[in-house]
C-alpha cells in the first residue's frame, strides 16, 4: 500500500499534515490532534500516521509544536482543515490527552461524526486555568463547548485516575447520553500505551472506527503481566499513602520492564519518606543516566544534594535545570 503525505500548513505553532492512500478513493477520514508520537502499534507512528496508512485511513494530523494546549489555533487553521477533509463522506476525530482537549475546544468548527478521545484533560471547571511547560497561562470557559448534535463519543479513560475522572465529571453534562465510556482501571495516563502493550489497541480503535464497537476483553492474566498496570496500580496506592504496597507493585513493573526509570523514581521517594537519602539518591542518578531530560529527575537532585549539604553538586544540577528548562520555578522543590 501506498501512501502521499503532505503539510498543507505550517506555522509558530502548529504543523498540519494531510496523508492519503494513493489509488484508492476513501470516504472516511480521521482528523488527530495530538502533541505527541503516540505509538498505536509499537513502532512509533510519527502523528498517528502509521498506525492509519496501515489501515487504510486517509488522515489530518494537528501537530503542537509547542504543547500550548491548542490555545492558539484559530480560523485560519480551522478553514485549512475543513477543506482539505470536505470531500470525504465521514470525519473521525481523534485526540488523546492534551490532544482531547484540542479536539473537544475545536470540536464545533469541524464537521465531526464521531470523537475517539484518550484520558481527557484539562476539563477541570467551569473557570478552567491551565499551563504549559510553566511559560503561560490561559482561561478556558467549558460552558463554550457545545458539542455538534450529530456527533457521537466514545471516551476511553483510567477510572483510577484522579484527573482522567474529574475532566469525564465536567464532561459528562455538555455530552450527555451521546457517548460511550470505556473504563480502564490503572491503565495510566494515557491508557492507549496499556493496550499497545497488550497488542489490543490496534483492533480496538479499528472497530470503534468502523462501528462504534468498544467491546474489550482483558483478562486478569494480561493485567498481571502489564508493566503499565503494575506500576499504575503502584501509583495509586502510593497517593494513597500505601507505600509498602505500592513499594510491591513498582519493583514488579521492574521486574518486567527493567529499563523503566519512572517506578525508580517513586521507589526513590518512598526511601526519602523514610530517611534514607543515599539509597534515594543512587536511583535518582540511575534515573538520570535513563533520561537527562526529565525536569522532575533533576529538581529531585537538586533536593537531594541539598539535604546533604553537597551544596556544589545542588547548584551544577540547578545549573543544569536553568539550561534546560529556564530559570522559572527552577528553585521549587520537587519533593512537594
């Protein structure tokens, strides 16, 4: 199968990419708003794209270039849109996370007959207030989502999840009996990499395209041997202040993916909450060599050095955080 990608619009904040299957005439697109490489397959899909090339879906991908939230999408992007998918007798909207809202914000001034949403966010209250990467604010009414009344929904969220539950509580008003929920219990944030994972996601978002189908079978098997599962289960229990249980579940999610440095660092914090600092600091440095580049990683350096009063490594990795991220909030603990 081949395919023709395309960006029909690029600007400071958004790239929009359209892609069609080549010798073929389909009636159906999907429309993705999504921030980041969501790998619906396991091999990373670069907008979603190769998951619906593969699939025999022509698509339009919204991609942020600077997580804003989808704040700054505005006519020009919309009308760019709505032509490049007015000859296709079908819309399918997708979005996952900060995707969902982008999706849901814009949903009114696009022709949509169905919404696929992932874990939503960012649907707190009626005066929504909600940042990016600590550079901006922006004020967000809800009650300005007034949802298309052909569309359907179908909402696939983490019951377990404190923020997937309180964005479907506000929801659940402006869409009404219009939507279908899919609960997925410590499937994690979002809960499409707890599929891919279980080799499910595939077949799930095609039949939810096709017919709306959100039937899911996963068995008590599958969810023992998922790393995401385990280690989410780890997760609530922590938040929950059951930290010798959850302490059992985040070296089980090791046990499966050794390479995860996320249930390191809980397990770091579980030893800090008792006091001992070198154990936590020697798997804070293990979750640095895993990734440099997360901001939460280095702000618990920062923390650490300067409990023990080595006040010069304190500063080279504030230094390094300054460099990385800016100087904003860089003096804030990550141990809050």
């Amino acid at each position: 199968m081949q395919f023709t990608n395309s960006i029909i619009f690029d600007d400071e904040f958004y790239i929009i990419e359209y892609s069609r299957v080549l010798d073929e005439c389909n009636l159906e697109i999907v429309i993705v708003f999504n921030p980041i490489d969501i790998r619906f397959d396991g091999y990373g899909s670069g907008f979603a794209g190769k998951f619906l090339n593969k699939n025999n879906y022509d698509y339009i991908s919204v991609f942020s270039k600077n997580r804003d939230w989808y704040q700054n999408l505005n006519k020009t992007h919309l009308d760019i849109i709505n032509v490049a998918s007015a000859n296709y007798s079908r819309i399918i909207g997708y979005g996952s996370s900060m995707g969902s809202f982008g999706l849901l914000l814009n949903a009114n001034n696009l022709s949509l007959d169905l919404l696929v949403i992932f874990n939503p966010r960012g649907i707190r209250s009626t005066n929504y207030l909600t940042s990016a990467n600590d550079v901006k604010e922006w004020f967000f009414d809800i009650s300005s989502i007034v949802c298309s009344s052909k569309a359907n929904y179908v909402i696939i969220y983490d019951d377990k999840d404190k923020g997937d539950v309180d964005s479907i509580k506000h929801l659940l008003p402006i869409i009404k009996n219009r939507a279908q929920y899919v609960k997925l219990s410590y499937s994690g944030h979002p809960s499409n990499s707890y599929l891919a994972e279980l080799k499910k996601l595939s077949k799930f978002i095609l039949n939810i395209f096709k017919n709306n189908d959100c039937t899911l079978v996963i068995s008590n098997e599958e969810k023992k041997n998922s790393y995401f599962y385990n280690f989410n289960l780890g997760v609530n229990l922590h938040n929950r202040n059951h930290r010798s249980c959850a302490f059992y579940f985040f070296e089980k999610s090791l046990q499966i993916n050794p390479n995860a440095y996320e249930p390191l660092m809980y397990i770091s914090k579980i030893y800090l909450d008792n006091g001992e600092i070198v154990r936590a600091l020697n798997l804070v440095l293990k979750c640095y060599e895993f990734n440099s580049e997360d901001d939460v990683v280095i702000k618990r350096l920062i923390d650490i050095y300067s409990i023990l009063g080595h006040l010069d490594m304190s500063q080279k990795y504030r230094e390094i955080y300054k460099i990385k991220f800016g100087s904003k909030n860089s003096h804030e603990s990550s141990l809050l």
